[in-house]
C-alpha cells in the first residue's frame, strides 16, 4: 500500500492528505462508484531496441489482467527452423600437402598454366589434375595412359611426319579424369623443312624416292608420358614411342 492512501497508517504520522485518488483507482471518496482498481486493458507490438535485433513481425501481445495472450507466431527475417545451418554458403577445408590447412574455404582459384583438369567424382567432389613442373623446367612424376585419337590439328602440323595424341590417363588400372593432349618426342624434330629421323619425306609422309610412308602412332597404344616443359617451354606432355613405317618396294 503506497503511502498516503487513506488505509496505510504512515498516512497520519507523515501528514500525508489524499488530495486526488490514484491513476489505477477509481470511486470512493466523492464519487458515486466504490473503490474500486482499474486493470490495464489493450495491447502492445513487442520490439527490441535498435542494438541489431529485429523485430517481431505478426506478434501482438494482450497483457489485459490475468490472462496473457500472445498473438501469432513471431517470425525473424532471414531465420529458417532451428538447429539447422541456414542459408548460409558451404565452407570446406583445404589441406596442401599435409603440412598447411585452410578452413572455411568456398573459392578455390586454379593459376599457372600446368592445370590440366578438374573431373567432378561425385556430388561433393573433384578430383584438379595439376601438372606443375615448378616453373624453371623439368618434368613430373611419370602417368600412364592409352591413345585414343589422332590428328594433326596444331598450326605446322599437316603435311609433316607430327601428330598430336589425345590419351586417356589411367591410375591404379582405371582411367582417371578426362583426356589430356600429348606429343612424341621422337617427332618433334620433324617440320616441313627438317627431314624425318634425316629422311625427307613429302606432304603425306612418304619418305622421297620410295613407297614407305611414316605413320602415327598407333590407336590403342599404351604410353608411359610426363608433363614438362623442357623441350620447347609449354607445359605438355611428352612421351616417346617409335612411328611405324609401312609400304612397298619400288
């Protein structure tokens, strides 16, 4: 009981004297009604103050005494269930060579010129094919592979003793990722202007002055290659693998 209120026993000692009845009161004194105590009645929109919060959105508040009715369910922007990781992006951890880790990566960038390859193995997975010879020249660790076409579509190609090879790697008995190009060494001496392991030979690879012709080598032919850039400064791969010579006496 408040002080000053006709009833509280501190009223007399402190003097104090009701002049006007309280803001939740009503009757009694002068009034026709009896005393009586008015309960607050309406409702209020629940907010947070500006500190980074946002507020409910659909959520009314019925404080009316001496019940509490809450109104629809609040929702918060950009919140979705609870528990779960919501919209944000999918993070992965890079490992280089076992010695440096980088967690909470969503990007990886690929640079140089030794990419060979990037092969999605399944829904959350690739496997980078990346040949990198550091730079200087050299040559990497030895890869496998099988022909599986031919063509002489390079500039300076056609009309030569040269062919480029498409190979399909293989690791461990399987083929792994896609096809890569590769050259043969013992051709690459072999231009318009330079004869064919010393022979001169025509547009069409026959040697001059009889009817043996220089061949590819051929589809099928299984091939042991590295990625260098040791004989002309590309990183390519290389490998060495003697061309058949067909044809007929004169």
């Amino acid at each position: 009981m408040a002080i000053g209120e006709p009833d509280d026993f501190r009223t007399p000692t402190f003097l104090h004297v009701e002049r006007f009845p309280g803001q939740m009161t009503r009757g009694g004194t002068g009034s026709g009604y009896l005393p009586s105590i008015n309960p607050p009645s309406g409702e209020s929109a629940l907010a947070f103050p500006p500190f980074g919060i946002p507020g409910f959105q659909g959520g009314s508040f019925n404080f009316a005494f001496p019940q509490l009715n809450i109104g629809p369910p609040a929702t918060f922007p950009g919140w979705s269930g609870l528990g779960g990781g919501g919209g944000g992006p999918t993070t992965i951890t890079v490992i280089d060579d076992g010695t440096t880790t980088f967690p909470g990566v969503d990007t990886i960038n690929f640079t140089g010129s030794a990419l060979v390859s990037v092969t999605s193995t399944g829904p959350s997975s690739v496997d980078v094919n990346y040949q990198d010879t550091g730079g200087g020249g050299g040559g990497s660790t030895i890869e496998y592979g099988q022909i599986t076409a031919v063509d002489q579509t390079p500039a300076g190609f056609t009309g030569t003793a040269r062919w480029r090879y498409t190979v399909q790697p293989y690791v461990n008995g399987l083929s792994s990722g896609g096809t890569v190009f590769a050259y043969n060494l013992l051709e690459k001496n072999n231009t318009a202007a330079t004869p064919s392991y010393g022979y001169a030979t025509s547009a069409a690879q026959l040697v001059t002055g009889t009817q043996y012709y220089f061949k590819n080598v051929p589809v099928n032919t299984w091939i042991s290659m590295e990625s260098t850039d040791d004989p002309d400064g590309l990183v390519t791969y290389w490998f060495s693998a003697p061309n058949p010579i067909d044809g007929t006496c004169t």
